[in-house]
C-alpha cells in the first residue's frame, strides 16, 4: 500500500515536469512510476486471492496466485517501464530535446522529491523484509520481493534520469540524457527478466530447497520402521504450503494395522516439524512381504517339462 501510493503520485508529477520540461529522461522515469503503480494493484490481487481456502475445483488452494499475478507484475515492468523508456531514449537521439532554464529547474525538483519519496518506500519495503525474518525468509513471498525489486529499482533510475538531466544542462548534449533513458529502459528490463524467470518456475512447480529437502530425507530415514527412502518429490504450492511426495520401504514383519500407524506417525511428523509442508503423501512398500507375494509359489505358477 505504501508502494502503491508513492508511485501513483510520484507518476502524476514525472509526467507533468516530463511535458513541461519536455525530458525523454523524465518521461521514461514517468512511464516506469506508472508500471510500478500497475504492478501493486497485481500484487494486491495476488495477496488477496492468494489467501482462499481449498475448494472442489482447487483442493490444494490458491497459493500459486501470488506467482501468476507476480508473473503479471514483471510483465508490466519490461511492456510499460523497459519498452517505453527504449522508446524515450531513441526518439531524442533521433530528434532532440530542447529544455530551457524552467525545464531543467522544474525537472531536477520533481526528480529529487521523487528520489525522497522512493527511498523512504523502499525503506519501508526493506523493514517490511527484516520484519519476515530477513533476506532469505522474507524475500520469499513473491509480492513483497516484487516491490523491493521495483522500489530498489525506481531509486537507481530516477539517479540515473537526474544524472543525464544534470549533465544535459550543463553540456547542451542530448545525448546525455537519452543515455539516461536507454539505462533505464535496460534496467527495467533486466529486472522484469529475474522477476519473471523466478514467478515462472513457481508457477510450474519448484521444488523446495535443497536444504530442505535433505531436512525431510533426513527426518525420513531416522524412522526406525524405514528401511531406505527410495524417492522424495517437493513442489511449492504457495508462500507457506509445500507438496510432499515420499516413496519408503519399511521394515519387514508389519502387519497392515501397524503400517497404517507408522504412516500416520511419520506424516504427523514431517507436519509438526516442517509446519509449511501441509500436504503430504507416502507411497508405503514393504520390499521383502512385496517379493514373496510375487514369488512364482505365492502366485500359483508351476513350472513344467
């Protein structure tokens, strides 16, 4: 929330000094704030959707919203901010931008009150992350790194756009300031490019971390009923809800009641131990029963001559 008003405002002043001051820089920078101000809107969505319980059609829930709405958010970055901010960039190295004394003034202002306003949502994003538990726990959700990235972003961009305004007025080169643009125009771009690549591999089932997944292999096999764990799948079904997929073989001798039992107390194990990994599936075998039920004299077969 505090993202999203920064940028709506911050928008209406960049595009007013980027007309009045006729800047491709500022305008690029105006272009970007609007994204940005389309992207907490998809976030919002994403927090909100993302929060519904499992029903008939969606029996594991809608955690993956925050992913697909992510996955819009990072679009929205390289159509409207990247694309937008090339475009300023060529056409004043094609045709020139002419800012007088008023421009240049009326630019610089909008650019440092938009650098302050920035920088303090940014700050608040980056409290907001050490609040979760810091850069690895935190960054987690999505939507909050989404607008780290995006705010992080915006105060390396509006430098750069008051840089090549800086330096526009001072040479009398245009060619600093739509240098400026095509900076920005590539770091938007970038930076929609990593936000995207990581929405996309949540969206079509990212395991969990390696770490994690050895924590769930190790709890496993320390089960004096498991004979060996013989595969362990992990998929991230939301912020806090993991699928996990267990083959085992258990012991010899159980009987079929006291499997029941073991998987019902490893799975409450695994839940109470790893609280996010909230669906949790074993496939029970027990190897040396399995072979003698196989076994040409369990099944009948005779052979002959």
């Amino acid at each position: 929330m505090v993202a999203l008003m920064a940028n709506l405002v911050i928008a209406v002043a960049k595009a007013v000094g980027g007309v009045v001051a006729h800047s491709p820089a500022l305008l690029s920078e105006a272009a970007h704030s609007v994204a940005d101000s389309f992207n907490e809107v998809f976030l919002l969505a994403a927090l909100r959707r993302s929060r519904r319980p499992p029903d008939r059609r969606h029996p594991f829930g809608y955690g993956k919203e925050r992913f697909f709405w992510s996955l819009l958010a990072a679009v929205g970055i390289f159509v409207m901010g990247g694309c937008f901010s090339f475009f300023q960039g060529v056409e004043a190295l094609r045709n020139g931008a002419h800012e007088d004394f008023l421009g240049y003034t009326v630019g610089l202002i909008v650019l440092g009150v938009a650098l302050l306003a920035e920088g303090a949502s940014l700050l608040r994003a980056v409290h907001q992350v050490r609040k979760q538990g810091g850069v690895g726990s935190g960054l987690r959700d999505p939507a909050l790194r989404t607008v780290v990235a995006e705010d992080g972003t915006a105060v390396l961009g509006v430098t750069l756009a008051m840089i090549g305004m800086a330096l526009h007025w001072i040479t009398g080169q245009v060619v600093w300031e739509a240098s400026a643009s095509l900076a920005i125009g590539a770091l938007l771009v970038y930076v929609a490019y990593r936000l995207g690549r990581d929405a996309r591999d949540q969206l079509i089932g990212e395991a969990a971390d390696p770490e994690l997944s050895g924590r769930i292999g190790a709890l496993l096999r320390a089960q004096p009923e498991i004979d060996s764990v013989e595969a362990l799948l992990t998929m991230k079904m939301g912020l806090d809800s993991m699928l996990v997929a267990a083959r085992i073989d258990l012991a010899p001798g159980l009987d079929s009641e006291r499997v029941e039992e073991v998987a019902v107390r490893i799975k409450r194990s695994i839940a109470r131990t790893f609280p996010e990994t909230d669906q949790i599936f074993l496939d029970v075998t027990d190897r040396p029963a399995q072979e003698a039920r196989e076994s040409p004299a369990a099944t009948g077969e005779r052979g002959g001559a």
